[in-house]
C-alpha cells in the first residue's frame, strides 16, 4: 500500500522513477503482488500513537487482475480488524483517481503550508490543484483509465473538499523532515506522460519546485 505508482504498474520498459533498471520488477512478479489504494487520512502524534483523522476504505487487487482467494481473504481479515477493505476489479483506475488527488493536493499543501480545507477554500490553489489534476486525468485518459477529464476533475475536488483540515501526507513529510513521495506521484507520472505523448507543463513545474524541498 502506497502513494503514487507502484514499480509493478508499467514493466516494459520498467518506470526509471519508480524502479530504476528494473531491479524492483525482476524480484517481484505480479503474481506475487497484491495491489492497494488506501482512502484513510491521519497522522503519526508519535512512535507507536497514529490519530486517525477520516476514512477507513482501503482498495484491494491482484496485480495480475485476477482476483482470487488470496486478496479475498485479506480483505475479509481487514475487515474483521474494522477495516473497510474492498476488493475491486478495476483497481488501475481506481488508483489512478487517488493518484490525480495526490498529484495536486499534496504538492500544493508542501509548497504552501496548507492543508486540504485550506487549498479547497483558496481560490488561487484550488485553480492550481485543479490544473494539475486535469493533466493527470489526461494521462490516465491516455492510459485507458479516465473517461471524462474535466467532470472527473470536478468530482474529485468535491470529494477532497470533505478532508477538511487534514494534512496531506507530503506537507506531514516536509515537517517531519522525511523524504517527499516525489517520484512515485509526480515523476511516473510525468514519465508515463512523455511515453503517451501527453504534454503536462503543471506536474512538471510543480516537480522542478519540490526537488529542493524534498532534498
């Protein structure tokens, strides 16, 4: 479970941002890999304390797209454990409707200091996220994943509205001086980008200005 794209998303030729050479991919197959997009906000109040802030939905699928009895029966022990697991057959769209919340939420909230509610109540940031989401529905679009770019974008928006105060977990990263997720979210992104022939001007620049940051 994790942000952005996982290593196993494209593998010919493997994504360099995520896995470069290809090293991640020649030990893992995809039918050793079990998918997830996890939907749960919070925050680490310290080592052992998470405080969780919103959501308990955490999306579940074989890489291989063949869900069998493994994932099942993950999301059933997940859901014994209170948790809203789901096993979804559509699971590459899935995570890339979180990636596009991702890829223009949380570089906002790094570079600005703000959090979700926030964003959502700036006019100014919300354009700005909302551009760089268009792109990333575009790409995903390309993909095969987005069908309708602009009312997609929309709906995510709404949908991010009701995060409220939360803290991305990239601005939660920048202030606990830990690494950014600047590849897994912006810089597959961007390479998947370049190989449909998608130009995406926005998640590029916000990339160039989060290096630093994240150095």
């Amino acid at each position: 479970m994790q942000n952005g794209v996982p290593f196993w998303f494209v593998r010919d030729p493997p994504l360099e941002s995520v896995d470069p050479g290809g090293r991640i991919g020649s030990v893992f197959s995809d039918e050793q890999v079990i998918g997830g997009v996890v939907h749960v906000s919070g925050h680490i109040a310290q080592p052992g304390v998470i405080v969780q802030s919103g959501g308990l939905r955490y999306i579940l699928a074989e890489a291989t797209e063949k869900n069998g009895a493994r994932v099942k029966g993950l999301a059933n022990v997940m859901r014994e454990a209170t948790l809203d697991a789901r096993v979804d057959d559509d699971f590459r769209r899935s995570l890339w409707f979180k990636l596009a919340g991702n890829a223009s939420l949380n570089p906002i909230s790094a570079t600005t200091g703000k959090t979700v509610g926030q964003i959502v109540r700036d006019p100014a940031t919300i354009a700005e996220v909302r551009a760089l989401m268009v792109e990333t529905l575009a790409v995903g679009k390309c993909l095969g994943l987005v069908h309708d770019v602009e009312a997609d974008a929309d709906a995510r928006i709404a949908y991010a509205s009701r995060l409220d105060d939360v803290k991305t977990s990239m601005l939660q990263d920048r202030e606990a001086g830990r690494p950014l997720e600047i590849d897994p979210i912006l810089g597959a992104t961007i390479e998947i980008a370049q190989r449909c022939g998608v130009a995406v001007p926005r998640l590029r620049a916000a990339y160039e200005k989060l290096r630093p940051l994240a150095a």
